[in-house]
C-alpha cells in the first residue's frame, strides 16, 4: 500500500474505531451558533444618555468596556431593563452587570429547560439561546480572583444538558465545580460552553469545523476577561474541547493550556500553537480516546497525540485517572495537578 492509500485508511480507521469505542450516534451535523447575540438589531438602533451604542458584531472587548466605564448607574440599568440578551453576552461588559442581564435573559426566553440558570445563586456570564443553547457559569468570585481558569468542554455539551444530574465530577459544571473546591477561593474557574459542540461522536466529532467556530468564541470570551481586569486565565480542555482550546490559544492571553482526554490539537508539536502559554496534556490508562489514532487528513482527525513525547507538552499525571471523563474526580493525581496549575503553582 502506498503512502496516500495508508494514509486514507488511518483516517477511515480513525473514525471506525471512535465508532466502536464511543458508540456511534452521528445525527445531523450540527450547524455552529456564530455572530452576535440576539436583540442586537434593536441594540444598534437605540442610544443611552445621547450615547450610540458600541456594535457587538464589531467593536472590541476593550472598546466595550470604555463604553460601560462612562455611563452612569441609571444607564447601565436601562440597557440591562432593555437589552438583557446583547448585555449578558457583550464580551467587555461588567461583570455583575452581565449576570443580572443574563438572568433576565434566561426569563424572557420563557423555556424551562433553561429554568435553572435563573436562579440568583447563578452566576450566569453568558446565556445564549439559539440551537441547543450556550452557556458560560463562573464559580468563585471573578472580580476578586487572583487566578482564572476555563473549562471548555466536549460533545454533548450545551445550555440545556451542561449542569444535568449524571456522574459526579463530569459535564461542564461538575468539572468546573471540583475545580473550584480544589483550588480554593482565590480561583475563579468558568465553566463555558460557549460555542456549538458535536451530538455524539460521528462526523463533527471526527472533523475540525465546529472547533474553529468555538475557537473565534473562545478567543473573544477571554478577550473580554482580559478587558475588564481578570488576570490571564489557564484554558482546561476536555474531549473535543481540547482541539477548540488548541485553536484558540494563538489568539488568547492564557498563562497556561491544559488538555486532557484529547485527540489532537491540530498541531504537530506544542510549538505549533504559537502560544506562550505552557501545554500541559493528560491521559488516563483506560481512556478509550487513547484508540483514536492521531491523523488529519481530508478534514478528519486532529492531528498528532498532545502526550507523546515529541509532542513536546508537560505530561501531568493520570495513571489514577478511570475512562474519559475521570480527571476532575476528587483525590485523582490529576484533579491535584489541575489545581496547582490553576492557581499558579505548578513548575
């Protein structure tokens, strides 16, 4: 076989055994939530305090957070009565601004799916209702924090199913959550499912299109951290996430990438993200992603295996670590590790 056949049917196995070992559930390809939130046609058309308002489609985080920072407290309360759905996912907006907004947003949406996120305990930094549901949950106190970390999670993840009851310590906030507790109050850790996430695993799962989508999200939403005072956050991704987070990093200020459970980044080497931020990978000795072989051709795979050793990321440990979505388990090597990078002191 020649180089071209054996390298299409590494790819074909790729698929074949992601198949086999995840259970194959590809659905309809799901079409990735882009652009600006909704309400924003009437978000353009209005002004505050004589003020036009910033575009969301194109102003920058920066930008936003100028506009907020000379309104007065009158104003920034009309535009949350007013424009609950742009003020919630404005990237640059203030923080506690956003949670209010967004819990007016969760109630205007009038879906009880999303009822839960209403809750004033919540803190909600961006809701977003088309499709199946976006969602990014902080844990801990953002204003305040010393660290930032952000979890971006795998398929299977949305606004409706990303607090749902399942195994402890798994899903979005379940992971968000055990990191929180196990970094301590100095942390904020934001649980965001913030970009459209594959059903399954199939062809979506297998390919990179909805990752870049979620890459562009994700760069944004830590623009918007960075511009309204948070240190450098530390990127945890899960899964698929892992290969959002790999896209991402060129374009974010993040002090560390974190993946784990991954099946490629898109990238060679760790150098090939063009990051300055540490990689650090983890994979667990009963994690079936661990079956994936690591190829990109023709739009499927994700490239070369993140813990192998010419990959060239630091290794953290996870031989204690059970299946795909152990990591974050309390007393795992890995969940201690985590935890220590998170909070900076990890060398």
């Amino acid at each position: 076989m020649g180089r071209l056949g054996r390298t299409l049917a590494t790819a074909a196995l790729a698929v074949a055994v992601a198949a086999g070992t995840a259970g194959w559930a590809s659905g309809d390809g799901q079409e990735p939530v882009t652009g600006p939130p909704p309400g924003t046609a009437e978000w353009r058309a209005a002004t505050v305090s004589g003020h036009r308002l910033p575009d969301p489609a194109t102003a920058s985080a920066y930008e936003v957070a100028r506009f907020f920072a000379g309104l007065d407290r009158a104003a920034r309360q009309e535009l949350v009565r007013l424009h609950p759905q742009v003020v919630g996912n404005l990237d640059g907006a203030p923080v506690a601004l956003r949670y209010e907004a967004n819990r007016l947003a969760v109630l205007a949406s009038g879906q009880s799916r999303f009822a839960a996120l209403a809750s004033p305990q919540r803190q909600v930094l961006a809701f977003d209702p088309r499709g199946r549901g976006q969602v990014a949950e902080v844990f801990g106190d953002l204003e305040r924090a010393a660290h930032v970390a952000v979890v971006v999670p795998g398929s299977d993840s949305d606004a409706a199913s990303y607090d749902a009851p399942r195994a402890p310590y798994t899903g979005p906030a379940g992971m968000a959550r055990s990191l929180h507790r196990a970094a301590g109050a100095g942390t904020a850790v934001v649980a965001w499912t913030g970009y459209t996430t594959p059903v399954g695993v199939g062809l979506d799962a297998a390919g990179g299109r909805l990752a870049q989508a979620g890459a562009v999200r994700l760069a944004r939403f830590t623009q918007g951290l960075d511009a309204v005072g948070a240190p450098d956050p530390v990127l945890f991704g899960h899964s698929y996430g892992s290969v959002v987070v790999g896209l991402a990093a060129r374009n974010t200020d993040a002090a560390d990438v974190v993946v784990f459970g991954s099946p490629g980044l898109h990238a060679e080497t760790a150098a090939g993200l063009h990051t300055r931020a540490r990689v650090w990978a983890a994979r667990g000795p009963s994690d079936w992603i661990a079956d994936v072989p690591n190829v990109e051709f023709a739009g499927l795979g994700h490239g070369a295996d993140p813990v192998a050793a010419g990959f060239g990321a630091r290794r953290i440990p996870a031989d204690d670590v059970r299946g795909h979505t152990g990591y974050l388990v309390p007393g795992t090597r890995s969940l201690a590790a985590f935890a220590a990078i998170a909070k900076g002191e990890a060398r």
